[in-house]
C-alpha cells in the first residue's frame, strides 16, 4: 500500500553502525514522519534516542510525536533535561500535554521551569480538564481572527501564523472578550474580494462544544458534520481551543475498542492488548468472571429446587442447555444492538418505549421458528408431552432474553452507568437462571398433568 | 451543545404553512446544512420536496446530501426528472454515486442521458467498484496540478476549481500520463515564494492506496496518518480518486457497527436499526439462533452420555451452569480482544504464538482464582471429592475456553475470513460442549475411584 515509502530497519541500523550523519538526516527527512517513527520506535530507547539527536528539532519533533506514547514516555526519561524542554516547546499543543500528564510529579517539576510562561500556562491549563471531556483532547495551536480584518489582512495572519499552528484551514473570529463569534475558512478567504471584511466573511451560525462535554459527543458532532475542527468555549462562552478531525477519529477508535471489550466483560485498557501488562489484564478480566460464578450459582439453585422433576424426566436434561443457550443468544444480540445504537447517537433514551414494540414482535418470530425446530426434536426423544414443554420454553425464554436484552442498555444509561456494562456474559447469566426456572416450571406443571 | 443552531421544526411548519418562501429561503441559508437537513428530514417526503423547491439549487443540493440515503431516495423518486438531474450534476461526486448506485435500472437510464457526457462518465467509472473497497469510496472531486506551475499560479488554480471541489487544501500533482507524482498542500503554497515550483515544494514520499484496497485499511491509513485526504491510484500507477477524512471517519464507524454486531451473530444491518425493516431484522438474527440451537445439541448429547454419573452424584448438575458459563465467558473476552485487536490493526495474524503464550499465562491465572472460589462451594455441598472435580474442571475449562476463543479469530483470519464471525455466542457454545465432556469425564474417573 505504501511501497515507496517502505523504510528498511535494517538500512536504518547500517546508518547507525556507520555512524553516517547525513544518511540518518537524509533518511528522516524523507517520507511521512508517522511511518519514519514506525521504523525508529523498533530500535531499542537508546538507538531512538541516539537517532533523534542526530536530526534537526523540527523532525526530531515531528517523529517523536508520531510515536506511542509509551515510548515518548521511555524515550523522554532518558533525554538530558534541556533536550526535552527544546522538545516539549516544539510539539503541537495537544500532543505534549498528553505526554504532560503521564510524567512523573519530579519530571514535570523539573521541565516546567524550563519553559516560556506562556508554554507553562498553555501546559497547566489543557492539562486540568478531566480525562473523556473536551477540554481533554483540545489543542491551543489554532488561528484567531478580529472580525474587521479584511481577507487580505486575514490570510497575511494565518500564513505568518501557519508555522506554529496545528490547522490554519479554519481561523476563529472572537471579539475582545475572546467570545466566540464565528468561523471563517481559508477557503472562503481565499475565494473573497481582498478588501471584504472577516465579519461579512464568516459563519456565525456555529457548531461548537464546551469544555466539560463528553468526548465522544464531541466525535460525533466532527463525524456528523464533517468538520475539521470543532472550536470548544468554557462556561463564559469564551473560546478556550478546538478538537481536530484527526483527534476525533482517535476518541471514536478508542469508544468503540472500549465499549467492544466491555461487551465482553473486559475493563479498560490503557494500551494495546500487545503491550499491555500481564498483570492489569488479569485484573481487567478476573472481576466480571469471579462475579457470574456466584450469578451462575442462581441457575445451578434452580436445577437444585427442581431436582425431583429431573430424576422424573431425565429426557429433560438433554434439552436444558440448548434452550437457556438460545435465550443468552437472542438477548445477546438485542442488548449488542441497543448498546451501539446508543453509543452512535442512532437510537436515545427515549426511543424505549418504540424499540421494545420492534422487539416484541422479531423476538416472538424468532422464538415461534426456534420452537418448531426444537419440537420435532422434542418428539423423538420424549414424545408429544416434551415437544409442547420444549417448544413452550423456547417461544418464553427468547422473548424475556430478548426484551431485557434490549432494557438493560436502556435502564442503565437512564441511572449515568455505561450501556455497554450490559455485556453478553451478564445477560447470558440473567438469561440462564431465567431460562431454568421457566423450563422446569411448565416441564413440573404440564408433564404432571399428562 | 449547539443551542444557538437549533431550528424548531414547529417553526419550519409554520413557514411552510403560512407558504412564506422568504422565511423558508432565510430559514435554509442559516446554519450547517447538516443541521438543518435533520429538522427537514423529520417532515413528510411531499414536505421535503415542498421545502426544497423552494430554496436555490447550491443550498438544495447541500441539503439533500446531508440527509439519510433512505431520506434521499424517497425525495429522489418523487422529484421531476429535470430537477433530479440538476441534483445529481451539483452533487459531490462520491454523494452522488453512493445514491445512483442505489436507483432502481429504469431511474438511472432516465437519469444518464441528462448528464453532461464527463458527468454521465464519472458516475459509471466510480459506481464500477466493488462495495468495500478503496474504489467505491473516493470522490473525483479534487484538484490536479503540474509540476512545473509557480505556487502563484497554483493557488489561482486552486482558487478557480474551488467552487466545484471537494476539498482544496491539499492537491495532486501529476504528469501526463495522470501518474501521480506528489502532493502538495495549500499551506505550503500560501508559505512558498510565489515563483518556486510546484515540483520543488511537493511531497513525493506519498502515503496512497489502490482502488482494490479493503475500504478499512484506508480508514486505518488516514487515521493513523492524522491525513486530510489519501490518494487512491489504480493498476496503471493513475490517480483516479481520493478518500476525504470525513468518510474515513464513516468507514471506520460502519466497520465498527458491522464487527459490533457480528460479535453477537447480527449480520450487517443495512441501514440504522430504529429504520430497518423487521422482516429483515429478523433474517439476520434468526440465522445464527438456530444454527447455536443445534451446536447446543453437543452439550445435550454430553449431558445424555453421562446419565449414570448424574444420577449417582446429582450434586454434580448444580455445578454445571457455573462451570460451562465460566469458560464461555473467559473464551468471548478472549475472542473479543483479539477480534478488536485485529481489526484496529493492533495485532497481525502472524502474532499468534506470541499472543498465545500471553494467553495460557493469563488464563491459567484466572482459572486458579475461579477454582478456589468454586472449590469452596464444592466442600460446602459435596465435601472433599466434589471440591477437586470442580476446582480441577474449572482451571481445565478456563483455560481450553480462552485458547480456543483467542485462537478462533486468528483462524478465521488465516481462513480469508471474518475474525468477528467468533462470536460470544458461538465461542459459548463451542465451550460448553467442551465443558460438559471435561467435567463429566473428570467426575466420572475421579468420583469411582473415591
């Protein structure tokens, strides 16, 4: 897919063996910077950073900020104090002070001091809003302009401006108070009489966030309006930063490879499943599986209390795993549906009461076509009493897993807890001592009668 | 969140009840399109039609293209053939075919001969690609350049096509043959010296894509690239297209969606599910219920095998729901971590071995917690013999349920296959079975020799 830009490890550590200079300068310089740290971040921390001392600051930034940020962290513990300050200074706003935060409390101690008070300022306050908010993944890099500019005087700014600017293909006009009052594109600019005015120029009819908004909320406005950047005000309505396309791409990734795991019972990870420690990914997935034993133990009571009907009808028995299977299923997939309607947007709250007739209705078809293909199994083993009992359980248990399959979602962002908790295995879990006392109970009733 | 761009839809009605055309123009021409395409879309399609008469063709258009493809189609096929032609023609080129590609064959010959020849040619040439692929989601819309033009004369360029294009902050430069040969941005342009040439300013290290290319991988390259746009060549080295970040962004939520799904054997909805018909709601799920229904069977036929052990030791069954869950449950995060994994790129299949010796370790340490929590139990209710069986079939099941589930996806993948096809619920099954054997046999060899 990108042949051309294919850069060899190994042409990479003959440059390095020969200490040739103008080779690893020549080497960094060409080709995307992203792909150039791929390449680099495969060497061991002092190579990196023997490589990175090697090339000028600008590219020796730009690589760095396209690696993991474990790596940074690595990389950045063994740089010299004012090789870090120069580095820090010179990545975009957003990207530094993602690296800000996971230093250690003596490491920002010493880095801070080094910097601009304007650098320092810019640092403290991106770094104080709340991990998952928009202030969270906002950037400071960004164009403001007076709204009687004119399109020339405008672009004169952005293209003095572009060089220390993370977009300069949106600029943002605010009055002296820095309130918001609209945004104009380069585009527009560009487009316009060189003598008309930025406030005649611009589109006050904004789509904007606030700081304390959640960040995917924040991502799904970027989706839905393809924007490439989305200004963020605090609560003074002053504009505080924006969140760019590409940030918003890596929030929408990150929601869904979370909301994924949970669907699985599986906690928050902080890094890839590659590198992540053996230990906290035992701790991520030991909680949910201790805590459906004991929900299991509730099925495990139900086949107890009904002891007597099993030792009566042990036909029974073979059919038992088949329909509490069937119900864990069909609720599977209602909760799975539910729980990424609500997290696209494509379905809220409030649809509830509409959703829940959609589901009564598939629910009772699909548990009708499971009953008739477990009755003529039902027949041949036990005769017509078990084939109505079979067929009766399915029809019951794929309606109730299929409804508070669809419900929990629901019910649990109604009290603020995530969805997503309502994972295949808990509902599987609810669904199996559901689906044990439905099948010995009519099984107890009916087979009694007969 | 966007307060100040919230148009009442009671307003949009009274303006079209009262047939206020000024007041629907003003109504229309304020806000993102986007915006106003959701009030819009929330009245009937004779409305919408009504509506969009009204309005001038370059709002219409925009308009129209920020609705729902469902929304698009049932206004599409009520509008005249002359305004429908004039919508397609304004249309951006990758809009326009995700739309025609949809129209029944009759609306599409009514529709060709009423393009301009270059239009009618570029519908048929992107609309020939396969779903999924790289093709099927570039647009034409992008500007071209030569490499011997000054930036002066490039920004002019850029600024003349505007109008018409999809995005002008980045463009293509190419030679004769439409090979492509760099990329420049207009930042670039705007900071140049109006006399360098394009040829010396460009990129030439390009990130692209083929048409052939799985849409996916696109989506990944542009995300993990932060790219405005990637180009997409074809067999012959020719730039025929570009992917925009905005649909970038789509893809990967439309991939996230579908493998969200699977996960819990949905197959791929075509569109949201608060719109989609229940009939076929009801063919994607029924699908996999039924064919669990008969993977159950093994459990059933396990269970039927070992009669004699259960009624020696009934005891035993109420600790079946606990044990089979368990390995299901340890096998779908197994299976859903690496189905993410391998869809976000994080891990490749050749990371089998590595991940699989990270795995045993894991779940060898999740089965001995779970063991010693169920081994307490099977004292309680069994005494000492039942304690072993239980606490020995839960390590055994634990860890065969995480192989099996981590492996699976990697299989699939192997295979040519889907890696979501893994799902939970077949994971489940395919343990459960696996349980019933393990924990039977265990039961039967140990509990005799007591």
């Amino acid at each position: 897919m990108q042949t051309d830009l294919h850069h060899d490890l190994s042409e990479l550590k003959s440059l390095l063996g020969s200490n040739d200079v103008d080779g690893l300068r020549e080497f960094c310089d060409t080709g995307h910077p992203g792909a150039n740290a791929e390449v680099i971040a495969q060497l061991e921390v002092p190579e990196i950073v023997e490589v990175l001392s090697r090339i000028d600051l600008h590219t020796r930034t730009e690589i760095f900020a396209h690696m993991e940020i474990e790596t940074q962290m690595e990389v950045a513990s063994t740089l010299r104090r004012r090789d870090l300050v120069a580095l820090v200074s010179t990545m975009s706003h957003d990207d530094r002070v993602d690296l800000f935060k996971r230093f250690p409390e003596e490491m920002r101690e010493t880095i801070l001091p080094g910097l601009a008070q304007a650098e320092r300022d810019d640092i403290l306050k991106l770094s104080s809003h709340p991990e998952g908010t928009a202030g969270s993944i906002m950037t400071s890099d960004y164009v403001t302009l007076s709204p009687d500019l004119t399109a020339r005087q405008a672009i004169e700014k952005l293209r003095q401006e572009a060089p220390d600017k993370e977009t300069i293909y949106h600029a943002y006009v605010i009055d002296e108070h820095r309130r918001l009052l609209g945004v104009v594109s380069l585009r527009e600019l560009i487009l316009a009489p060189g003598g008309r005015k930025v406030q005649e120029l611009m589109n006050s009819e904004l789509i904007f966030a606030r700081v304390e908004d959640d960040q995917q909320d924040v991502a799904r406005l970027i989706s839905r309006y393809d924007l490439l950047a989305l200004p963020i005000i605090n609560g003074g309505d002053k504009l505080v930063g924006i969140v760019t396309h590409d940030d918003a791409m890596d929030v929408a990734e990150q929601e869904a490879t979370e909301d994924f795991h949970k669907s699985a019972t599986v906690g928050t990870l902080p890094s890839s499943i590659k590198e992540v420690g053996l230990t906290l990914l035992f701790r991520k997935r030991v909680f949910w599986l201790v805590l459906l034993v004991f929900g299991s133990l509730f099925s495990g009571a139900g086949i107890a209390y009904y002891e007597d009907t099993i030792a009566q009808y042990v036909a029974l028995v073979f059919f038992l795993p088949l329909l509490i299977n069937s119900a864990g299923n069909a609720g599977s997939q209602s909760a799975t549906l539910m729980i990424r309607a609500l997290a696209t947007g494509d379905v809220v709250p409030r649809d509830w009461t509409h959703m829940l007739g959609r589901e009564l209705l598939v629910a009772t078809a699909l548990g009708l076509t499971m009953a008739l293909a477990v009755s003529a199994l039902g027949l041949m083993r036990g005769g017509f009493g078990l084939a109505i009992v079979v067929a009766l359980t399915m029809i019951l248990v794929v309606v109730a897993g299929s409804v508070i399959g669809m419900s929990l979602p629901f019910l649990l962002s109604r009290l603020q807890m995530d969805p997503a908790t309502a994972s295949a295995p808990l509902i599987t879990t609810i669904s199996d001592a559901l689906g044990v006392v439905i099948y010995f109970a009519i099984a107890t009733s009916l087979l009694s009668m007969m």
